[in-house]
C-alpha cells in the first residue's frame, strides 16, 4: 500500500512490483550491510530502526544515520555502481523489512515505466531524512545538539543505546551521560 499511495504507479502495477520484494526479520545487532561487502538489495523499513555507519582507522564508529519504519534504505552508491558497500547498516532493535535484488529492480524498471520515477522519488525523501539527521549537529553546544536530537527524533532518543546516540552526535559518551543527568536539558 506503500507504494500506492506515495507514487504514479497503479494498483494493478504495485501488486506485481509487490511479488518481487521477500519479507526479512532481524533481530538486534544483525547486519543487513556490512561496510567493504558487495551490496546486492535495497530494504524497505516497515517495523523495527537500523543505524547506518562507518567504523574509522582507530575503530571509532561513526553513526551517519538511522532508518525507521517507512524508508527505503541501501548503500545506493555501492547498490548502482557496483561498488563495495561504504557503509554498514545493522538493526538497534528487532525489524521487519522488505528487500528487493538488483536484478529484481533492473526487471521492474524495463516492464514498468513508473518505476524508474518512483526510484528517484524514494531517493530524494531517502536524501531528505539524512539531511535532517545532519541538521542536529548544526546546532552548537554538545547539550544543544542532544536537545536537537530529542526533538528531531523523540520515538528514537527513549530506546537507543547511550553509546549511539553519543557515536550519531560525535560526542564522548561520558559527556552525554552527564548531559542526560542535568535537569536543566
């Protein structure tokens, strides 16, 4: 139904690109990417959050995004030029997701002319969600963009870990703790 409200495409058009998604469960911690790793499909978000992010040369994680219900989400870089995935993306907590194959896709797009529309549609919004993530950092002090953060994602900031919260803001844990703590934030 996704598909059908958010899109051109017809009924008839979202129940044959419909049959081509498989239905996946994972379970905290599980990796639908890993970073270095060929990407082969692209999800689709209906229940559960992953984070998207980068480990660096000193094995510091560096969390760029997180995906929630609703989002279509890949390493799309790697996904359409064949490249190794640039990032990982791995489940903060039980999901329920939709994956589709490259070659499923390709198939899609030369039988159904919407297609290729819908795909860029679903990129811009994918686009959209990053850039409101990255706003919270945009915003001054380490307590600000905590303050940003709870705004920006209330649903998120009661069950995700400390440490990814701290890694998405790119602040030391102990100072969100201490953050958390003053009544004043």
């Amino acid at each position: 139904m996704f598909l059908l409200h958010n899109t051109q495409l017809t009924l008839p058009e979202t129940k044959r690109i419909s049959t081509h998604f498989s239905t996946v469960f994972m379970k905290a911690n599980d990796f639908f990417l890993t970073e270095g790793k060929s990407v082969a499909k692209i999800g689709f978000m209906i229940k559960g959050m992953m984070r998207v992010f980068v480990v660096d040369t000193n094995g510091k994680t560096s969390i760029k995004h997180f995906v929630q219900p609703n989002q279509f989400f890949s390493d799309f870089d790697g996904y359409y030029y064949g490249k190794p995935s640039g990032t990982s993306v791995q489940a903060v907590k039980r999901c329920k997701l939709l994956t589709i194959s490259f070659s499923e896709l390709e198939q899609l797009k030369k039988e159904i002319p919407g297609v290729e529309a819908a795909i860029r549609q679903f990129g811009e919004l994918s686009l959209m969600n990053i850039v409101k993530a990255h706003d919270v950092w945009l915003t001054g002090s380490s307590a600000d963009q905590y303050n940003s953060f709870k705004n920006h994602f209330p649903e998120i900031a009661h069950y995700l870990p400390l440490k990814d919260i701290a890694a998405f803001l790119r602040i030391q844990p102990s100072s969100l703790s201490r953050i958390r703590r003053n009544p004043r934030h």
